[in-house]
C-alpha cells in the first residue's frame, strides 16, 4: 500500500520509509494564503477546467464549500460554491458526493447533490430526507456516508438515515437510556449498528431495524474517537484511559472480544478507507498520523512535515485530507 503527500500551498514534503508503507513526495500546486480567501489564479483555473474534484473544504465564513480541483499528486483550489438558498447548517460526509444540509424555511433536512449538481433554472435542487427533522444537536455518518445518525438532545433520540444520497430511509427513532449525555456516535455503513458512548464510558449499541433503544454492553472506554470499518460491524475505539487503540471485531456479536491495535496511542480522529482495507489514525495533541492495516491489526506511521491537524474522508475513499493550513493531502492505494 502506498501513501502519497501533496502538501499544497508551497508546503515542504518529508519521505520516509516504513514497515508496510512507502511515503514519497507528490507535485506541489496552489498559492491560496487560507480556506477563507481561498481562490486560484486564472491560469490555475483553466487548467483545472477538466479536473476532477478530490474533495471539499468548508469556507470559513460558512457561505459555501471551497473544491480541491485535480489529482492527488496536483492540486488546486477552485471557485467557492455557494450553499443554496435558505439553506444554515451544512454537514460533509465521509467521501462528500453529498452534503447533508438543514433548510430554514422548513426545519428539515435535505441532500445537497455535490457529485452530480441538481441545477434548475441557476439555482441548486434539494432532495428532502422525507420523515428527517432538523436542528440535530450533532451528526455522525458512517464511514461511506451512505448513512447517517441526527441526535437530538431535547428528546434523547436518534434519527438513523440509510440509503443516502440518493434515496434516503429514515428509521424510526431509537431512544438514548443512558444517564449521562452521549459524547460519541458512531455508525455502520448499512446502518444496522449504532454504538454511542456516554459520559460515564459506558459503550451502548442499537440496530434501527429491530431496537427502539440502546442498549448497554458490557464495555466500558474513556473514547476520544471511534469509527467503524467500512463495510462492516468491527468497530475502532481510541481508549484515552488505556492509551489504545481497539478493534471490536462484529460489535454487534454476543462475543465480541477487543484486539489491540496499539499501544502507548491515543488518536482523537479515525478514518476507513471506503474498501474497509485500512484506516488512518490522527492524534492532533501529539501530532501524530498512522495507518492501519485493518485485517492485519498492523500499525505504521506516517511522517510529514506539516502539521496534522484534521482528518476527513475525500471522494475517492483512499485520499485523506490532514492538514488545511497548509493543505496536506495524504493518498492510500
């Protein structure tokens, strides 16, 4: 598997080698100072004309998305896309064909078609999520989001939403019981499993199609992170207590014993690549970034002379955007 950097904004580059993992440097394209002034040049736009679009960046200012145009080896920003009309919160999923946004006028949800544009008469077609409440006090997709989960604190529920983009199922409402408030979801691609962990660590699991409540297990984590393998119901926790990163192999199993994946880690974010082949690993605190290998349970890290700082998922499901200041893309294939 091979990891490739494209640091973007004249960012230095670092290769190095590692067990399972060969990181070499990529071309360097783009000179935008930052997300919020974030514009190309004329020359950078025609030649991005025929690009393909690697992923998205939220504007600062929450007008819009700003696209990162070209390949992983050269990139650049394009033009700011404005949000549609009526249209407040914005939330980008795990690969980002769509974005999943809240309308004001009506207080629902709807999908903002980013792969395939809805345009009539210049202005962007919404599709109502039918059934999908708005104000979510937060969301958490799946690691595809072709699903995903609207919590909703007043009344201690969850919306789970399958099917997405193109045709969305909400499911009914799943009652929270745990004492304290929920601090993290996280959700299968199939939307069968919903895992949440309250204040108190406790670990409670869902399935929308047969549970109306979570229900606890018999874990118990102090979880900065967690994240399902795409494709599946294993289950990554980042255990601040421990120092470890887990792997609950089928979480939703009446056995479901955790492996270690490493030790002495504690990573604040979690990706999966969109094959469910591996993930990536980011500790922001300590400025760390590994890659996994999700059947082998091996673990490398990735060197790179930016700083990383975030970690989403872009389109292709293998690129990963780490760093937007500067931007840093990080390719697994």
């Amino acid at each position: 598997m091979r990891v490739i950097f494209c640091g973007l904004l004249g960012a230095a580059l670092l290769s190095a080698q590692v067990s399972t993992t060969s990181i070499r440097p990529a071309a360097v394209a783009g000179n935008a100072p930052g997300v919020a002034s974030a514009r190309t040049t004329r020359e950078t736009r025609k030649a991005a004309i025929a690009a393909p679009t690697l992923g998205f960046l939220m504007d600062s200012s929450g007008t819009g998305l700003v696209p990162i145009d070209g390949t992983p080896e050269s990139a650049a920003l394009g033009e700011e896309i404005p949000k549609p009309e009526g249209v407040s919160r914005i939330y980008l999923p795990p690969r980002q064909h769509y974005a999943l946004v809240e309308e004001n006028q009506t207080q629902t949800m709807a999908v903002w078609h980013l792969a395939r544009r809805h345009v009539a008469a210049g202005h962007e077609v919404l599709d109502a999520v039918a059934g999908a409440s708005g104000h979510p006090d937060s969301v958490a997709f799946s690691p595809k989001g072709t699903a995903a989960a609207l919590y909703f604190s007043a009344s201690r529920s969850v919306q789970v939403v399958t099917g997405l983009p193109g045709k969305p199922v909400v499911q009914p409402a799943i009652a929270v019981t745990a004492a304290s408030e929920p601090k993290i979801f996280a959700l299968s691609d199939d939307g069968q499993v919903l895992a949440a962990v309250d204040g108190n660590g406790q670990l409670e699991l869902a399935t929308p199609a047969t549970s109306s409540q979570m229900q606890a297990t018999s874990f118990v984590f102090a979880p900065l992170a967690m994240n399902f393998v795409a494709g599946t119901h294993d289950l990554a926790v980042s255990d601040a207590q421990q120092k470890q990163l887990l792997l609950l192999r089928q979480v939703d199993a009446p056995v479901s014993a955790p492996a270690v994946i490493g030790s002495g880690l504690q990573p604040d974010s979690l990706a999966s690549t969109s094959d469910g082949a591996a993930m990536i690993a980011l500790d922001t605190a300590h400025q760390n970034l590994w890659q996994i290998d999700a059947k082998k349970l091996s673990i490398a890290p990735i060197g790179s002379a930016n700083v990383p700082a975030t970690l989403a998922t872009l389109r292709d499901g293998h690129t990963f955007l780490v760093s937007t200041a500067p931007l840093t893309i990080v390719t697994s294939k």
